[in-house]
C-alpha cells in the first residue's frame, strides 16, 4: 500500500474503485505528466448524494458531498498512475459546482470539503488552485460534481 | 479533404465555417501542441439553437445541440491546425455546459450528443474526460455550450 | 514599475494586492509556464461586486465587475511571476462565470469588461480563448468570478 494511502486509512478513508463514466467518455486522459480527470460526481458507499444546497442539503452536507468528490478523484489519479497513487506530484486545479438555488452564497464552504481533505492527505502536494461556482443544477441530482487537474512524476 | 472530414461526409455533415467569437477574444489559442477551443454555443445551418432543459428542450433537442457544438469545436480546430483536421491527435477534455431549470438532471445525456460523436467521427481519439452540468443561462438563449482541450501532432 | 503597469497607469488603474484565496487553497499554481489563476471574485477597493445579472445589476455593473477580475488575476500573475509583471508571455484561456437569473442572455457582454480590458493593456498578448456561463450563484453574492490560465515567459 501506498504512503498515501496509509495517510487515508489513518483518517479512516480507504479508495472506493474509480468510478465508471456514466457515458462514451473516460473517466481520466494523462497527456505528458498531466492528468485531467473527468468531473467526479458526489456518491458514497451508500449511493450518489443527492440534494440543493440553500434548499435540501447544509453547508456540512454539501463539505461532505465535496470530501467524496475528492476521494474519487484520487481513486481515478490512481488508476491514472498505473495503480501506484504515490506517483502523485502535485494537485494543479480543482473546478468546484455546487448545486444549489439562486441565493446561496457558500459555495467556498462547501468545496472546503475537497480542498482541506486534499491538503490533509497530502500535504503542501494537495494544495491546488480552484474555482467555486454553483451550477443550476448537477447530474441525477447530486449536490457536488468537482474536476482536476493533477500532475504526475 | 482530410480522412476525418471523410468520415464526416459519411455521416453525412460537412465542417461549417469556424464561427466567429462573439466579441474580443480568440476563438482557440495554441499553445505546443495544445489547443484550448473557445465556448461554443450550440448553433447549426439555419441559426441558434434556443431553448431550457426541463422547460422548452428535450434530451433529444439537448443532445442535437450538444452535437452541433462538437461540430463547431472540429471546425476550430481545424483553423488551428492551419487547415489540416488530420493532426487532431487527442481530444483531452469537455466541459459542457447546459441550459436548464433547477430541477433537470440529465446533464450526462444531454452531453452524449457531443461525446458519442467525437468517438464515431475520431475512434479512440475522441474519447475524452469530461464534465457536464447545469448553467443558470447560457449566451442569447442558445442550449448547450461546450468548451476543449485538443491535441495536435 | 514595469511596463504593463505603466499602462495600467495610463488607464487609470493600479494592481491590487494579490488577493489571499478564502480557504485551503492556492490563489495560483504555476506548473512548468503556465499558471493556473484561481477563480477571482469581483472585488474593488470598496469591497465586493455584489448583484444579479437580469435582476439587481445591469450590464454596465457586470462588465465593470469582470473588468475588476481581471484586474485581480493580473495581480496573481505578478506574483506568480515573482512580482515582475512583464514575464506575463500570453493569456490564454478564461472562463467567466455570471452571477444571473436563468432568464438572462448577454454573459458575453459582461465577461467582455474583462476580454477588453486584457486586450487594452495587453495588446496581442491579452487576447485568449474563452467561456462566458451563467453561474445559479456566486459566492459571497458577487456579480462575476473568472479564472485564468496564463503563460510565462
């Protein structure tokens, strides 16, 4: 096992398998060093979650959603790096959307999920650039769907 | 005529002319060998394709106007390419952005129409990673918007 | 005083410090030449750019507040230049997103305070591929949120 994936089995976090594209795309395309993984939709053990924030989902909720966002996303950096996630070099850019209504305002609270979970598995190599935006809505009804940007070595 | 417009003319499309951007910016910009393809707005022969998922659009119309956007997308770069579609080496990344109600949640297939033809018309060349969600609104109405990142050899 | 600031003089305008990120996150992540620039709210020396397209701000107000993203991304770059502004080689990518109702239809109009701006300071080397999209919302209630990607020299 990895070094990075003892740093998740400390926090109690273990890889999902990378999830399938839901269609005729791929999940992750590497070009050079750099990977550019598809846009991960929130989704637990127990299925995809689901919910608008500022109407059916709270900000914690929505953290959460973005936390599972982000475990994907290393699932699929994984798969990317031929199964050996310590190939990891650095996360670029993360482009966050938040389903939520028209008046919400916290979209930064709620992508914090992704960015401190990122930074605490991976240190100073986790912390990224990003954009937080609210989408007006969000595949199957999901509260978070969050792309990378990540580089290899 | 390129092996890939060949194809096109099988399926019975012909490239239009690389639309114009709407204002001061460029339509694409190379860098390397990497070609960042403007927001395309879905449009075909006879004008903008308007209208809201969940409200005035169907899957059907959605996936119509997503294809016609990928269409666009090969007709830009095409021009990058200085006229040669057939140095397309890799379709990197979409981000598709569609035009919806707060309640719609079939983003994915709205964006098929543009990801199962990129794989028809290039193989394995198209496959891409790829986001798809909701904007609130999209430029004069139009359906469906979808931005690349685009290889060359 | 570099050269692109002395035109900013020109125009009236002075960068502002780089704005810090609100959260775990980078304000820019520089990989090889290219810089990724986080998503920069519009802020002036006032404070937030606060509205809704089609509701509370008009065009004017949204084309202003683009333009002060792109003022705050110019201030990430020269830091990420190691505060030598000139090193900015192209700008090559935005994507601009508009705090709307779902009704509204100039996005480009608005994200053309930015385009314009660019192009004024930057001649040539200003002008890039874009998106311009309606976000449902934008954190903090800000009228536009942009990112960029840039090239060094």
């Amino acid at each position: 096992m990895s070094r990075i994936e003892d740093k998740l089995a400390e926090l109690g976090e273990t890889l999902p398998d990378a999830p399938a594209p839901a269609a005729n795309y791929a999940p992750y395309v590497v070009t050079g060093q750099t990977v550019y993984v598809s846009g991960q939709i929130s989704q637990g053990p127990q299925g995809n979650l689901l919910g608008k924030l500022g109407e059916t989902a709270t900000i914690e909720d929505g953290a959460a959603a973005a936390r599972a966002c982000a475990l994907s996303i290393l699932a699929q950096v994984k798969a990317a790096a031929g199964g050996d996630l310590d190939r990891l070099a650095r996360v670029v850019k993360l482009t966050g959307f938040v389903n939520s209504t028209s008046g919400f305002t916290d979209q930064p609270k709620v992508i914090n999920g992704a960015s401190d979970f990122l930074v605490e598995v991976l240190g100073d190599k986790g912390r990224h650039a990003r954009s937080a935006v609210s989408a007006a809505s969000l595949p199957l009804g999901v509260m978070v769907e969050i792309e990378a940007i990540v580089e290899l070595s």
